[in-house]
C-alpha cells in the first residue's frame, strides 16, 4: 500500500514526511522492493492483541509501545503541485506521474493562510486555505481526464470496432492508476454511462467519469497543518464545516517531528499519536522546556494530538477500509524462533481466511484446509470473512 503526501510548495509536506518516518527501526526488513529517494516508510497504529493474550510482542517489522503496534505502509513525499500542473506548471506533470500508484492522498493544506496558491509565504491569514482544496482537487480530476484522453477516440473506436467488453478494457488502459475493473463498473453506473458507447461520450460526460475514478482510486484526506499557528484554529472550523465530504485533521508536522526527535534523543517519552508526553526537565535547556510546553499547551491541548498519525490512519483505515491481522496458533503465539506474534498484516475490510492465507504466503494459500479463529477458539471455512484484530491459525495440506 502507498499513501501519497501532495499539496503546494511550503505547507510542511516534508516536514509531514520526516515526521511520519523518523522511527528508530531498521528498515532493512522491510519488504518492499526499492525505496526511492522521496519515498519512506511511516507507521499506522493499531491497538496489539498482545495485551488481550496478557503477553509482549515482538514484531518482525515495524514495532509495538505499551499495546500499541505500528504497522509499516509507504509513503511518498510528492513535490509541490501548483495550479496548472495538470498542464505542467511547475513541473507539475512529473510530479503528479509519481502519483500514479498511490492508493489514498494526504492533502497537506497551510491551515494559517500564510503561503498563497504558489507556495510563496505571505502575512498569516491573507491566503483561504479553502482555495488549496479546490484547487488540488481540480489539478487531480484533469490529469485524470488527460491520461483519459491520450488517445480517447482511437480507443473508443477500438471499442466499438472490435466488440471489446468496456468495463475490461478501461480498467486495463488505466491499471497504472490502481483502477480496477471493480471502479470502472460502479462509475459507470454512478455516471449513467453503463448503457453508452465510449465512442458517444460527450466532454462533460468524459470529465465526470474521469473524476468519478480520481476520487475512487485516489482517495484524499486533509491536513490542515500549522495547526499550532493562532489563526488556524478559525479556519480549521470553517473547512470543516465547508467541505464535509472530507475528513479534516488538525496537524502539526513541526511538533510531530521535534516530538519525535526528542524522544529519538531520550530527553523526551512520547508515542507517536499520543495526546501526551513525559520530559525529562533536568535535560533540558530552558528554549527546549518553553518549546515542548508550547506543543503541550497549543497543539495536544487544543487538538489532542499533533495529528500526523491521525492522518495516516484516517488513511489507511477511513479512507482504505483496511483490518489488521496477525497469523498465529491456537496453542502457540511464537513463530520457530521463539518470537510472539511476530507479523501483522493489512489487508481490505472483506477479506476472508482464504485471502489472509495467500498473503501470508502463495503456498500457504495453494494447500489451504481450514483456518481457526484464535480468539474465539472456532475453526472458520475459506470464506469467513475477518475482522479487524483477528489472530488466525492457517492449517495446510503439507
Ligand atoms: N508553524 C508551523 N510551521 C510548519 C509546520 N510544518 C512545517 N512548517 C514550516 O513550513 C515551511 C515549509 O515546510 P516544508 O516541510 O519544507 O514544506 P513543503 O514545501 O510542503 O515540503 C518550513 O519553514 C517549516 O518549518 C507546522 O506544523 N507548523
Ligand atoms: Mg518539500
């Protein structure tokens, strides 16, 4: 799974990034292929079953604090996009290409109006942030529509000319933008489009379509960040209230990071996602003591949490509908070497046992027999769709 972090220039993407993906663990063992260089591995966090079979984990990847496990996604940190990238302002093109695969967005948006729509800073509340959602969202619903049309008429007459089903072909052309044959058929039908030739779609009809996918294939939440600025806390609410078809989350990437950072040199105990801290004041000069106090009074005292982690979550969760999972025994939570409850996975809200199977491993999945529900101590067939928390014992034919 790859979650994208996108938005103009000087909003605190990277510092959102740095946050999100500064964790003291080796990343080596991470199994996915290539790291590129603005890509990096942040965490969700999930309540550990560990606690409810009163043991401690010990994770293979990613890492578990007081219950609470963190579970390894990817992030992307996507260069500013600015109005007219779909037309390659900015660059805008190669940066929003390096969207393409992304599963959901994080929209970080300058809460404190203090960056115009280029990203250049201005005085603190001159700028509505409100125009940055907009705008965004119109740059992602004509590069859609771009890609769409690359050819739109040849591949419409195709279409019709070879007798090609529509939903498979569409969902083939654009499989780089994660489409699936799933959200060509649904927004086919939202749009009122099922029953029409390609070859008849009008402008308009093309656009709503091709918006109709964006927001299925790339789902977006916002970061109202700089939450810590004094002026934010007005327009957070007015956002809140104006676009109520998206979650928007109070954040502040700077205090994620020097939490992060403190703890990272000992002076500071946090947890990522916390709505508190511990400091060790005997370590700290007096900048560090107002600076933490600051964060402690102005954002997890006004917000809760600095909301980086919220952001993730809401990701992965809200948006992706995603359920943990870990593989374990009825009579033994250790893998071979002794490890408890070593790997957790993702997987979509829906999967079943047999799914759970094959991620864990293809051959796991090929000798499938049945499964048991380990909490609830119940053998469950291919089809037993999971929950979120389950711990499922996989039994094989060899
Ligand atoms: N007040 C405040 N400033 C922030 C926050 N996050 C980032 N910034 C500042 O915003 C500026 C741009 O940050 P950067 O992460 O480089 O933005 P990017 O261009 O979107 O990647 C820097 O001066 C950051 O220190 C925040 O949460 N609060
Ligand atoms: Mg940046």
């Amino acid at each position: 799974m790859l979650v994208g972090v996108i938005g103009k220039p000087n909003v605190g993407k990277s510092t959102f990034f740095k946050s999100a993906t500064l964790a003291d663990v080796e990343i080596a063992n991470y199994p996915f292929a290539t790291i590129k260089p603005n890509s990096g591995i942040g965490h969700v966090r999930v309540d550990c079953v560990d606690k409810e079979f009163m043991v401690q984990c010990n994770p293979r990847t990613g890492f578990c604090i007081n219950h609470k496990r963190f579970l390894a996604v990817e992030l992307i940190d996507v260069a500013g996009l600015v109005p007219g990238a779909h037309e390659g302002k900015g660059l805008g093109n190669e940066f929003l290409n390096d969207l393409q695969p992304a599963d959901a967005l994080i929209h970080v948006i300058d809460a404190s109006g203090g960056t115009n729509e280029k990203g250049e800073v201005v005085e603190e509340g001159s700028y509505d942030p409100a125009e940055d959602i907009r705008f965004l969202d119109k740059e992602l619903d004509m590069w859609y529509l771009g890609i769409m049309k690359r050819g739109w008429d040849k591949f419409a007459r195709t279409i019709q000319k070879e007798n090609l089903n529509v939903v498979k072909t569409i969902a083939k052309q654009l499989s780089g933008l994660k489409v699936t044959e799933m959200h060509v058929e649904d927004c086919l039908k939202e749009k009122g489009l099922a029953d029409n030739n390609p070859e008849d779609w009008n402008d308009e009809e093309l656009f709503g379509f091709a918006q109709g996918l964006r927001k299925k294939t790339k789902p977006m939440i916002i970061a109202a960040n700089k939450c810590d600025r004094k002026v934010s806390f007005n327009n957070i609410e007015r956002l809140k209230k104006d676009f109520s078809e998206y979650t928007i989350i109070p954040c502040s990437a700077d205090s994620e990071l020097a939490l992060r950072e403190a703890t990272k040199s000992k002076i500071v105990d946090y947890v990522p996602g916390n709505s508190e801290f511990i400091m060790d004041e005997s370590k700290l000069n007096d900048k560090q003591k107002e600076a933490l106090k600051f964060i402690k009074k102005n954002v997890l005292g006004l917000f809760g949490s600095t909301g980086v982690q919220n952001a993730l979550n809401g990701a992965v969760f809200n948006l992706l509908n995603y359920i943990h999972v870990y593989p374990g025994g009825m009579n033994n939570l250790k893998d071979k070497d002794g490890n408890i409850l070593p790997d957790c996975f993702l997987l979509k809200n829906g999967s079943t046992a047999l799914d759970f199977a094959f991620r864990v491993h293809t051959d796991i999945g090929k000798h499938f027999i049945k499964a048991m529900d380990v909490k609830k101590r119940m053998p469950v067939g291919k089809e037993h769709i999971l929950n979120d928390g389950d711990v499922i014992e996989i039994m094989t034919a060899k």
